[in-house]
C-alpha cells in the first residue's frame, strides 16, 4: 500500500508542466515555430499556449493533408520589448537590417515572415510558404 501510494505521488510529481524560464533566452522556446522549421512537416498541434510571468503567446498552425501549411504567433505581452527581440531575430537570419517599428517582413524562395504589431500593442508573426 504504501508503495503504492509513494508511486501514485513520484507519478504526479513527474507529470506536473514544466516552467519555462525566458529571461536568457525570450524567443528560445518557441525558435522552432519562429523559424517555420515546422512548415511542410506533419502536422504536430492545432493550438499552443505559453503563458508565465514573461509570456503570454498563443501560436495556431494551419494545416492540410496533415502538414503545416501557416504559422500564426500571436504575443500579448512585453510587446514593444519583444517586437525588436523578433525583429533582430530575423535579422540576424537573414542578414538583413530592418528598422521600422510596426511592420517588417522577411522572404526566402519559398517562405514569407512577416512581423506586425497591432494597435493594441500585440505583436502577429505570420509565416507560410508562397505559391
């Protein structure tokens, strides 16, 4: 019985979220979507939610036939911080300098980033493939 229960509470305490702490890295737990490495491969989950003390993101991914066909990232907090943190992201991927402070936008062959800031102070990043 006992055992039993020191089992049922190791199971718990397994299973509990993990927290993840940003302050080093903000964009790090999500560089995955932020990177569209995600685009073209099997659809992994329709909705994502991260919310702590430094995050509140909600990441929705379109999909068809199973794979991801767009990525939308939406950030509700620390939005004028974060707008730059992302916009010196892709710069730095792609070895660009953009500077504007609602809009940015970024493109490879068959990708398109785009980097916007609402009025309301939120912050979209919408990724897809072009045709």
């Amino acid at each position: 019985m006992k055992l039993s229960i020191a089992a049922v509470l190791l199971l718990l305490i397994s299973c509990r979220p993990t927290e993840l702490s940003t302050s080093k890295q903000p964009l790090e737990i999500i560089e995955q979507e932020l990177s569209g490495d995600l685009l073209g491969k099997q659809f992994r989950y329709p909705t994502k939610k991260i919310e702590n003390e430094e995050n509140e993101i909600v990441i929705f991914m379109k999909h068809r036939k199973l794979s991801t066909t767009e990525i939308d990232i939406y950030f509700n907090k620390n939005s004028s911080e974060r707008f730059f943190q992302i916009q010196e992201f892709y710069n730095s991927r792609f070895q660009t300098n953009q500077k504007d402070s609602l809009y940015s936008s970024w493109q490879t062959d068959s990708t398109e980033f785009i980097l916007f800031k609402n009025s309301d102070s939120s912050i979209l990043v919408n990724i897809f493939k072009r045709n």
